[in-house]
C-alpha cells in the first residue's frame, strides 16, 4: 500500500524571504561592506553581527526523523564564506512540528548574504514512520532509488530578498523543514520506502508562529534586567557552544529548577543560586521585531531532562496500576545521545513527583496521569538498549518526576452544549486513537473514555451549533485518571473554520501542461479532473482526508487577506519566492507556457467544505522546465 503524502515534491532548495515582492532580475548592490569581523578570533566580536538561526517542521506522516546536520555556510556579496554551526548537530525534524528551536547565534561579519551551502548526513539516520498502528523504520531514498548518504545543498537567495546582518540588531533565519512537502512513503517494503525530493524552506520574516526553544548551560543571571544569558547547545548536545542568546522573564514565567517549583523573579534567583553552568532549557515567544526571546517556563538543573537522570518523552497509551506504557518515545539517557524507542514501560508511585505546564504548585500526584497525555518522564532505564524494535524498554520513575505538557487532540464534533463539545476522537498527539486504550479513565467501567464520544470540557469556551459534523482541535490535559467524565480539559479549542488544512496533489512524472482551470490574482481554481493526477490528490483538514477527484467542483485556492503569506515556484535549478500573491500569479501564469508543465502543487491554510475553497498562506507549484 502506498501512503502518497499530502505534500508538494520539491528539490532540496533553502531560500530566505523578507517581506517584499519576488525574485528580481538584477544584481542586487551590497549596502553593507564586511567588517573587520574574524568569527574565530573573540577580540574581533564587537565589530561583528549576529544571525538568529532557528529550525521549525511541517506536520508530516513521520514518528521519528533524526539525521545529522554537518554544516550551514552563509556567502556574502563579495564571496567570503561563514560557518554558522561550530560544529554538527543531530536533529530529530519531528519534535518541531509544534514549536521551533534555536540552532545558533552566530557571529558573522556584518554583510549582505546572498548564498550559502547546507551539509546533511543521512549515515545514521533513523527514520520511522506509521503503519498499522505500529511505528516501522524507513529507508529515505533519492527519485533514482539511490539510499541517501551525505547531501550538500546549496543555498540560493533571490537577487531582491537578501540577508542583510550589521552590528546593532541580530538578523533572523528560520528553517523550515517540511517533511510533509518532501517525501512519498511506501510502507508496504520492510523497512519502509519514503522517497525525497527534500524541500526546506528560509524564511526572514516567518509566517509561521510557533512557541521558540532555547537550550543551554547558564552563563549569568541579571535579576535587575530580568534576564539570563545562556550558550546554546540546541536539541540534545551536550558539548559546544551555538552562541549566546539573552532570555527575558516577567512576574508570570514558570521556573523549575531541580524540582523546585517558583515564578517571576523568585525563579531568577533560583537559577542564578544554582549558578553558572546549571542547564536550562525554556520555552515561550520571540518578537521578531525587536529579536526579543521571553520564557513562559524555565527547566534548569536536574529538571532538565537527561541531566542528571535519564529521561523518556512520549504520550501515554495505557495505564495498568502505577505501570505506563509511552508510545514514540524519545529516550534521553544521561550519558549519551538521545534515540527513538516506540514502547516504554515506566513505573511511577507515591513517590514520584508530578509537575503540569501552567500548573503552579507542588500539589498534584501520580493520579493525575491518564491516557493520551504527553509526557516527560525522568528517571532511571535498568537495561539501557538502542534497538528501536527490541521489546518494551522498562523505566523506573518510583524516585523521578513526571511532567505533563499540553496535549493535542484532533476529532469531528458530534454535539456541542454550554461548558462541553463531545467528539468523535480520531487522533491525540498525531497518533491514531486506536493505539490509545481507555481502561480504567473513568469513575466505573462504564464511564471510560469512549473515543466514538469523547466529552471535553470547554469551560468559556464555545462553539456554534453548526459545528456540528465538522472537524475539531483542541489543546488541554486529559482528566485525572479514574475521573471521567469529563475526558478532557480544553484550554483552546479550535472548530473546523480554524482548523489547519493542508492540500497536496501531484501529476504524472512529466507533469501536466494545464493543472488550473484558471489563473488569476484572485485565486488559482484546480482541474481536479485532470487525467495526469497522481495517487497525491488529498486535502487535510484536522483529522479528515478529503479526496480532490471525488468533489463536485474543482478546488479554489485563494491567499488570505491578512498577515504575512508566502508563495513560491520551483524549478531545477531555481526557486522565486513571492510575498505577494499578484506577482507569484503572473509568474505562474507565463511560466506556464505550454512546454513547461507542473509536476506538483502544495498549500497551507484554511479549507471551508461547503464552498470548497483552500484559503492559504503558503502557497508552492514545483514547476518542469523542458530541457534545452
């Protein structure tokens, strides 16, 4: 069986985008002349600038995605070539579909970039994705079947849309690596197939918002300017410093350092007594104007995981007494890098300690642990194993801590009612709800959650009567287990007009001359009964495929009227970025040529069924040249 995903097939590209038009044809004058800047030489620093470099991932098909990023070089106008990254890093892309982390700060001279040259290693790779309910390891292949090994991909920025880096105000890249846009999996072969045509996208501006990760060793704390600085060593390095960056705190910031428990300024100087070198890792919101990070919760000490005490993060599937079992789990063991394990078995008790993000106080207990949750769990792992398919691993958390996160749920509404909406659950954490078993939620037997009707609380929040039928996403924490109903606790609760949606279609291998039935800056209407569409041919909205070929009309896709928006056109050895929806439309509309066909198309945003209708913010055609 082939899962197609609902993604666009693009060659591997990085681009970076401001919030102008599209690609020029002119060479573009550097403003800024490099400075007597030597990033390897500190007494040099202050005549040099810095780039924010942040790494986000589109929802894909995949539970684990870990490669090796080897280096990220940036080019200047006049061809000096900058190293961002002191040194390679390993990346698991799924962790980052909800947030983004900060890779680096980098010291560089002060510069216009215009290109650069990013290195990935797929030596060791660990790819796993879903089938049959069951995580299954896959093998990443190029379109000529070749297994990927190293991969140099070579940064190409638009003449008008630069990176411009000077002393006084950092420049910010995000990378987006969008699994989704990238693969075609088949999991039918042991291991499984995903073919890539990998795309990653850079953005200056992002158009995603996304909660930012700061990791770290503390450098200083300054209680007067509500601060610390931190050397980033993102994801789970243990070595290296990425660069400094300052994290801001206000009177609401949550703080747990080494399992104590504090807010505001009361947590700053907790952390600046457990002083210099103390890990942290926080989470919270980045003002992109001002390049300003501000934490909502801080972990430090040996709250952070695989510090002091080996870790497990995944989402809780069942539960039997004090034994949880936590499927796609990341382990983070204290001595070694972390690796990707489908099953664990933990063992929790009296002792163990329970803390919930946005939960302020020391009084919850293991009891507060249901199904669904997403975890972090530090403790001890017995028999340490890296075999990814080996049985269950068995964790010992008796004398450790759990941490609930926010949970993520996705279903269609069956009714709603003041303070509830009853759903039928089709998915918690991007996991099927068939995996998820319910024994022992509820108060009896009898009222065990019950995914055909699953009760969230919604408190003030509401939703129409005619969300009825629809698509729902919520976010929140499941009940005390044992305590239903209610299952669920929704802290934001999003109905289908909201609910992201994501289009995917693609066409023959040699593409097709007339994939729209019309082009215009009013929108771009899909033939959805075009005869070279492929097996891609979905939309997503929430939990619900919807096939293009079986709808009554062809599909409009029309760019939201506000925020930021980006489109885009790729070719083999091109890609023209747009912010504006007119200039990517004409583009389209003369490339289109009657030579030149489409080979696939992908779009984020909004889809509204009843007039069927996609109203995105990132719009991308992958365009065939004929070859001269």
């Amino acid at each position: 069986m082939k899962l197609a995903n609902k993604g666009l097939l693009l060659t591997l590209a990085l681009i970076l985008t401001a919030c102008g038009g599209g690609a020029g044809t002119t060479a573009a004058t550097d403003p800024i002349q490099a400075a007597q800047c030597d990033p390897a030489d500190p007494a040099t620093f202050t005549e040099c600038g810095t780039v924010l470099v942040a790494l986000t991932d589109a929802d894909g098909d995949f539970v684990n995605y870990t490669v090796d990023v080897l280096s990220l070089e940036l080019e200047t106008a006049d061809g000096r070539v900058v190293e961002t990254l002191p040194r390679s890093t390993r990346i698991n892309f799924t962790d980052y579909v909800d947030l983004t982390e900060l890779v680096t700060a980098a010291s560089v001279p002060p510069a216009t970039y215009v290109s650069g040259t990013i290195r990935l290693d797929y030596a060791n790779a660990k790819i796993f994705v879903e089938a049959a309910d069951e995580s299954k390891q896959a093998v990443v292949r190029d379109m000529d079947g070749n297994v990927l090994g190293q991969t140099e991909l070579r940064i190409r920025l638009s003449n008008r849309e630069r990176l411009v880096v000077m002393k006084e105000r950092p420049a910010l890249l995000q990378l987006d690596f969008d699994l989704a846009a990238s693969h075609t999996i088949d999991i039918g072969p042991t291991p499984a197939e995903a073919v890539a045509e990998q795309f990653i996208l850079a953005e200056v501006a992002p158009v995603d918002e996304k909660d930012i990760r700061v990791r770290g060793p503390l450098v200083s704390v300054a209680e007067d300017a509500m601060t610390y600085t931190v050397a980033i060593r993102p994801f789970h390095d243990r070595l290296g410093d990425f660069g400094r960056v300052n994290v801001h705190v206000t009177g609401d910031t949550e703080f747990e350092v080494n399992e104590d428990l504090f807010m505001g300024i009361e947590g700053l100087r907790a952390l600046n007594a457990a002083g210099p070198g103390t890990p942290t890792v926080a989470a919270g919101t980045l003002n992109v104007a001002a390049r300003e990070f501000t934490a909502d919760i801080v972990l430090a000490g040996s709250s952070v995981p695989g510090i002091d005490r080996d870790a497990v993060v995944g989402n809780v599937i069942k539960r039997d007494g004090n034994l949880l079992t936590v499927r796609g789990a990341t382990i983070i063991p204290s001595d070694r890098r972390a690796y990707f394990h489908d099953d664990v078995v933990v063992e929790i008790g009296p002792d163990t300690k329970v803390f919930r993000d946005g939960h302020r106080r020391s009084d919850l207990s293991v009891d507060s642990i249901s199904i669904g949750q997403r975890v972090t769990i530090r403790g001890s792992q017995p028999a340490p194993t890296t075999d990814a398919t080996a049985p269950q691993v068995l964790f010992d958390a008796t004398q450790g801590a759990v941490r609930m996160h926010l949970t993520h749920l996705t279903g269609i509404v069956n009714t709603v009612m003041p303070g509830q909406t009853d759903i039928t659950l089709h998915g918690i954490n991007r996991r099927r709800v068939s995996i998820f078993d319910f024994t022992g939620t509820g108060t009896s037997s009898d009222m065990d959650a019950d995914p055909d009707n699953y009760e969230v609380a919604t408190g003030n929040l509401t939703l129409a009567d005619f969300a009825a039928g629809k698509p729902i996403a919520a976010k929140g924490f499941p009940n005390t287990f044992g305590a239903a109903p209610p299952d669920f606790s929704g802290r934001t609760v999003i109905d289908y007009t909201d609910v992201h949606s994501a289009l995917g279609v693609g066409w023959s291998i040699a593409g097709t001359v007339a994939p729209f039935s019309s082009i215009g800056p009013d929108g771009l209407t899909l033939d959805n009964d075009n005869a070279d569409i492929d097996v891609r041919h979905y939309i997503t909205q929430g939990p619900v495929l919807i096939d293009l070929t079986s709808l009554g009309s062809d599909t409009v896709i029309v760019p939201r009227a506000t925020d930021r928006s980006a489109f885009y056109i790729k070719t083999a050895d091109n890609l023209r970025m747009y912010s504006d929806f007119a200039d990517f439309v004409d583009d389209l509309g003369v490339s289109l040529n009657g030579a030149t066909t489409a080979r696939s198309l992908h779009a984020r945003g909004r889809y509204d069924s009843d007039t069927n209708v996609l109203t995105a913010y990132k719009i991308g055609v992958y365009l065939l040249e004929p070859q001269m």
